[in-house]
C-alpha cells in the first residue's frame, strides 16, 4: 500500500541532510531541479557496477544485460505516462532538447511560409527559441498566446488567435516562472480543431500529478528526468506513432540507421531512429528508478502536502507585508513566485542564501512575461513533496530578515 | 558620497570587512558601501556601458585622466552594488599597468568574497572585472 510520510521521504534524499552556511539546508529550488532519493543514486552506481555495456550490440552477456535494462526503462516510462507503446517514447536529453527535435524534424516538414506557431507568452525559453529559429528558416510565425495578469491564459484570445494557419500550439503544461496550471486539455481540443498539432512541455508538471497522453491526445510531450527526482542529461520526447512515423530523423549516426551505403542510407524503426549514437544508459536507468520511487508513494497525499506548503507560504508572505505575490492563478502547482517593494530579487535571494535557504532569482528563462509585468525578475520558491512545513517557515523568518536588512 | 579607491581603499575594506565575523554584520556593511556608491547619471547608463548579469545589471563607466583610470559603476540590486564599491575600491586612481597587476581574486578572496566573483552569470560582477581589465590592456 502507498502512504505518505514525509519525514519517512526525506530520509531518502541525503543531500537534504547537510547544513549550508551553518543552517540546515532548505532546498526550495526543486522547479530548478529536484534532489534524488537513494533508490536513484544506487541504481546509477550500480549500473555501473555490474551491467556497464554498450546497449543493442550483442554479442555479450553484459550488453545483453545493458540492452535489457535500457529497453525495459523504456516501457516503464511508456507505462508511466500511458502512452500506447514504447515506441512513442523516445530518449533526449531533457524538454530542451526533445522540444527542439520536434521544431526541426516535424517543423522542417511541416512548416511553410505564412505559417503560424502559438506558444503562450508565459513559455520557457527552450519553448520559444526552437520554433523562432524553425519559423525563420521557412517564412513562418511565431506568435504569443496573451497571458492575463494574474498569469493565466486568456482562453477567448487563445480562441481567436486559431485559424487553418497555425500549424503547432506549444504550450507549458505548468508554468515554471509562475506555477500556473494551464488547462491544456481544452488547448489540445482547440487546437485540433483548427488541424493543428500540439506539444506539451510536462518539464514542470510531471513531478506533481500522474500523466495520460493517451487520454490528454497530445500529439508530443516533453520532459527531464532531473524535475522528477531523476538524473540530469536524460529527458523523453513522447510523440503519436503517426506523427513519428512521418518525421524525418534528427540527427544522423549509428544506431538510427538499418543500412548504410554510399548509394543510399535507410533508417531504423522507432523509437531508435530518432536516437543517433550511444544513448545515456545510465540515465534511463536513473529515470526508471525514477518512476518507480514516484510510484511507490501516494501522489494524491503528495499533492495535497505540498498545496498545504503553499497556502501555508502564501498566508505568511501576505502576514508579513512588503512581498507581493506574482501569478495568482487559481489553478497552481506550489510555486511561490514574489517580488519585494524593498529591493531586487537577487538581493533577497543573497540573504536568504545566507541563512540557509535555496530560492531561484531572476526572470526564470520566461523573460517576455517579466517584461509583460515589467519587473526584472522574482523570487521563486518552489516546493516539492519532501519539503517540510518547517521549511516554509524558515523561508518566511529568512524573507522577515531580508527586509529588515535591504528595507 | 564616498570616492572609492581614494577616500576608501582596498587596504580599508580588508580591514572593516576582517573584523566582522558574522555575515549579517559584513552584509550590512557590503550594502552601506552600495549606498555609499555615487549613482551613474542617466547619460552614462547606456547600452553601451551596461554588463549584462543574468539577473541584476551592472553599468561599467570608466575614463582617463593623466594616465590613471577611474571608474563609475552602478546597479540595479543593492549587494551588487556594494560588491561593485568593493572593486572600484581596488580599481580607481590606478594606471593601466597596476590595475593589470592587481589580483582580484586575491583580493575577493580575503574577503570570503569569492563565489560572488566566480559566478559567471549570476551578477555580472565577473563580466565588469574582465571589461575593467580589457580596458586596462587597451589604454597600457
Ligand atoms: C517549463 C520548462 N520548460 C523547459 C525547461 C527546460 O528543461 P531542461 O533544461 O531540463 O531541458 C524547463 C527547465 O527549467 C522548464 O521549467
């Protein structure tokens, strides 16, 4: 049976045992990247303790057993979203590089001048700059989805922005920079209604809430291993086998090819022909130990503690006066995301560190939506499911201290 | 207004800094040498003289009179800015042959200052150091 515990959870991640600046380390930062649980770690070292082989050679029992690990990652992750194969799951890198797989493999295909590309204009960077430089080579457009104040789509103008014309919706499933839940499932209808294809950047939501692409019909989704408590440089790319069928591959070398012939070269079947050179083994493995740790605990309770974590957060900033919060969509993932009246983000961000307390900075790679509310940045504190409600607390003493200081 | 590099040197700094020993003391400190920090005029916040930090700006003015170089520098973050005072506390008054030979690292580095001047992003205070220097070469 799946419980929750969030002391019994903590345990597990042993990064989160240290003290930083002479506190005990709050890590807050977890839209960044998330810590890794035991289980994650030891799975990568033993990996390459025992089964270090390159993978679909043969030959040898070790590859034999590498090849059989990696595959079997695969499917885990294809089981874990609910996609109907895993041949739709195809290894990256990370969100950045399967969102610019898509913009030049399918983009490069499908994309013609006059053409039009919605990303809402609370996007990341990496989905924004990969459509801008696909829309570029092939005369077509890249156009923002208006964001309201409180940071959340406007619906009605994402209605009348659709036309026969816009050929990709691509939007965040949450927003990194405000933590706003979109309601993708209506995007994803919308959009196809006008014939176009969609593509979900999960990079945010996946840590927070079970996933069913087969159910949201999302023809790609995008996200890291390292948000979901798994390694970094390791990321999935789910597409619809119809669309990927169709794509060109994205980068040419072994593994990708069936034959190859200075007459002609053919390519491998899915997912392997979008997989070009040795793939990151140990990474798969990290994910899939991933997966099975997310799985191993009640995502529900997960979910409710850390929206008890952000109300709690919320209530004391507003008790403290002087911080006032951005992006207050009623749909949130627990991001705090604030700005001070006092100072700049990175001053309180400076105190903070001092006391112990990991926050971003910044304008969190979303700079047009700072620009859109035309401050530099914010503070985000992010929290995840082993954070503690003594860590909202030190963060609201450490943010208490920064205005004394800075004020 | 203090004039940083005459009326308060890098010798001063080490000094007041190494007798704090906690860090709220020294970064009430740092920020009080930010406030100290004459602001750039508007006319020398310019593209031109902006350093670019991935979260706070920095603006870099800098001339020459009777071959020794001053500086002017400004940001938008209060502990940026005093970090900025720290440098130009090092910098200012100096001849392009001194400024070269001074090591900052050092420097920052007996001031338990050394993340803020190795973060290579975070704050452009890096990126003012090597433009200070650049300049430096170019005026030798
Ligand atoms: C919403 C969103 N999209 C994309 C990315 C990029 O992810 P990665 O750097 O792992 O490729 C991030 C990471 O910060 C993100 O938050």
């Amino acid at each position: 049976m799946n419980h929750f515990d969030v002391g019994e959870l903590r345990s597990q991640f042993p990064i989160l045992q240290q003290r930083v600046n002479g506190q005990p380390l709050v890590y807050l930062d977890n839209a960044a990247t998330t810590q890794k649980p035991d289980s994650v770690i030891d799975a990568i070292a033993n990996y390459y303790r025992n089964d270090n082989a390159n993978v679909h050679r043969g030959a040898h029992a070790l590859s034999d057993r590498a090849t059989e690990v990696f595959e079997s990652a695969r499917q885990k992750v294809a089981e874990f979203i609910s996609a109907s194969s895993k041949d739709e799951v195809l290894w990256t890198r990370g969100t950045t590089e399967s969102i610019n797989l898509v913009a030049s493999s399918w983009g490069g295909q499908n994309l013609s001048a006059g053409d039009r590309i919605l990303v809402s204009a609370m996007e990341h960077h990496a989905n924004i700059v990969p459509w801008q430089m696909v829309a570029e080579k092939h005369g077509a457009r890249v156009e923002p989805i208006p964001v309201d104040a409180d940071g959340s789509i406007n619906m009605a103008a994402f209605v009348s922005l659709l036309d026969e014309r816009v050929k990709m919706v691509a939007v965040g499933h949450v927003s990194n920079a405000l933590g706003s839940i979109n309601p993708v499932s209506e995007i994803i209808s919308l959009a196809h209604g006008v014939g176009a294809r969609v593509l979900i950047d999960a990079a945010q939501s996946i840590a927070h809430w079970p996933v069913n692409v087969a159910e949201l019909n999302c023809d790609f989704y995008a996200f890291s291993a390292h948000k979901m408590f798994g390694p970094t440089g390791m990321g999935v790319l789910y597409g619809k086998r119809e669309c990927l069928e169709s794509m060109p591959p994205y980068q040419g070398g072994g593994e990708m090819i069936e034959t190859v012939s200075f007459a002609g070269t053919t390519f491998n079947k899915l997912p392997y022909k979008f997989e070009a050179g040795t793939p990151n083994i140990a990474g798969a493995v990290g994910l899939a130990a991933a997966v099975e740790f997310l799985q191993g605990i009640d995502r529900t309770a997960a979910d409710q503690h850390e929206t008890q974590l952000l109300a709690r957060a919320e209530q004391e900033l507003d008790a403290l006066g002087g911080y006032q919060i951005v992006g207050k969509a009623s749909q949130r993932v627990a991001v705090l995301s604030f700005i001070g009246d006092f100072a700049h983000p990175q001053d309180i961000g400076m105190i903070l560190d001092k006391q112990g307390v990991a926050v971003r900075t910044g304008n969190h790679c979303a700079q047009p939506i700072m620009d859109q509310f035309g401050i530099p940045g914010t503070v985000r504190a992010s929290f995840s499911l082993y954070n503690t409600v003594e860590d909202v607390d030190r963060l609201i003493a450490g943010l208490a201290k920064a205005k004394m200081f800075l004020a | 207004m203090t004039e940083f590099g005459v009326d308060v040197s890098a010798e001063d700094i080490i000094d007041t800094l190494g007798f704090f020993d906690d860090w709220e003391d020294r970064y009430k400190y740092i920020i009080d040498l930010g406030k100290e920090l004459p602001a750039l005029p508007e006319s020398a916040r310019t593209e031109q003289n902006l350093v670019r930090g991935c979260q706070s700006q920095v603006w870099l003015d800098s001339s020459l009179k009777q071959g020794k170089m001053y500086f002017g520098a400004d940001s938008d973050a209060f502990i940026v800015k005093g970090l900025l005072a720290i440098v130009l506390a090092a910098y200012n008054g100096k001849t392009p042959t001194e400024v070269n030979a001074f090591d900052i690292d050092a420097y920052f580095n007996d001031l338990s200052l050394l993340s803020h001047l190795s973060s290579t992003r975070g704050n452009g205070l890096k990126s003012m150091v090597e433009r200070i220097q650049a300049e430096a070469t170019e005026a030798l």
